[in-house]
C-alpha cells in the first residue's frame, strides 16, 4: 500500500487547486479595462516581478466586490476544481495526512472550496476583508500578512505544523515558503513560472504526477 511522505501537506489555491485566480474573475466582473488591469498585475506578483503587497489593495480598489460576488465567486472555485485534487486531498485525509489550504485570495470565497474538499475552516489560511459602508469590500480586516510576499513563509511558521511539510503551489509567493518547508512543488498545469520551477524541488504537471510526489 502508498505510504504518504509528509504529515502536513500545504496547498495553494488559485491557479492549484482550482484552474482561476480569483481576483481576476472579479475584476472581469468591472469590465475589460479593469480585468486587464488586475490580469497584468496579478502575473507580475506571481512571476516575481513586483512584489504582492504592491499590487493587492490596488487592484481591491478597482474592483470593490460585493458580498454577492464574493459568494459568486466562491461558485466559480467550486467548479473549477483541477482533475483529480479531491481525490488527492481525501485519500490524503484517508492516509491522516493534515491537509492545509494557505492562499493570498479571499476567505470568503475560498472556505466553502475548503469544505467541498474536506478541509476544516481552521485549515484555511487566506485574507479577511473589512465592509464599506456602501457594502463593498476593498480594505484589509486588520493585518493581514497573506496579502503581502512574504506572508505565506510567515504563516508557515507561526502554525507550528507537524513535519515533514510538503507545500504545492504555482506563485512567487508559494515558491517563498521553501526555506520553512521540507519541499516545495511547482503545480504548473494552469500555469508555469519558469522562476518558480527553477526554485522547485519538483516540477507536478497534473495531480496524477504531484500524486508520486507525495506517497512512497
């Protein structure tokens, strides 16, 4: 039978888990201008071009979401599941594998992706936003260090998590956990940073592939 490698195993989730980015499905809710805007901004930060906290409140004000659209947008993960990650993520939870989603998108919209898969909401780490009055969201609730690049290694770090770690990501921003985790996995199947591979320990081009990745 497979043995699993690692007792912690950290996803990411946009363009990993699910085949989106988030934030750019919403700004193509404002228009082409807007989704071009946050497109070519989203794919700097995550080619390491610029680093996150440059970019994330800028594109927040431009698109200024509704709750309704968050929720929408909590939809649009759901069915854009990437093959095979729910079976990886249960037989992970069969094998008594903590399962963590770590994501600098928006919890609300990322927790009920984070149940579809079996992932406690006390697992998912990603970034809370505070209500205009006019019921928009564009502010950060408080601190919010997953909305800056170095805010997933710092993350790692405070939830103290059983070893070895094993984190699957396709960003800058993921590649940044590896000197606190024991590897880190370029998922490129959605998209492939050739900076981001070149830091890797691997290189999964599918789940099927990440799958070898994480069992014996």
């Amino acid at each position: 039978m497979s043995r699993p490698l690692y007792k912690t195993v950290i996803f990411d989730v946009d363009s990993t888990l699910a085949a989106i980015e988030g934030i750019d499905w919403l700004a193509a809710l404002r228009g082409a201008e807007v989704a071009r805007e946050c497109e070519e901004l989203t794919a700097r930060a995550m080619a390491g071009e610029m680093p996150l906290e440059a970019v994330y409140t800028r594109r927040l004000e431009r698109i200024r979401p509704t709750a309704a659209e968050l929720l929408q947008l909590a939809n649009a993960y759901q069915h854009a599941i990437e093959p095979g990650a729910r079976e990886l993520i249960f037989e992970l939870h069969a094998a008594r594998v903590h399962v963590h989603l770590l994501s600098g998108g928006l919890r609300p919209s990322i927790i009920p992706l984070a149940l579809q898969l079996g992932v406690a909401a006390d697992r998912v780490h990603a970034v809370s936003l505070a209500q205009h009055a006019d019921g928009t969201f564009s502010l950060l609730d408080g601190e919010q260090p997953l909305a800056t690049q170095q805010g997933k290694p710092l993350t790692v770090q405070r939830l103290q998590l059983r070893t070895p770690v094993a984190m699957v990501g396709d960003g800058s921003t993921d590649a940044a956990v590896r000197g606190v985790v024991d590897r880190f996995f370029a998922y490129t199947r959605v998209a492939r940073r050739e900076k981001v591979v070149a830091v890797a320990d691997a290189e999964a081009p599918s789940f099927e592939a990440l799958r070898e990745l994480l069992f014996t």
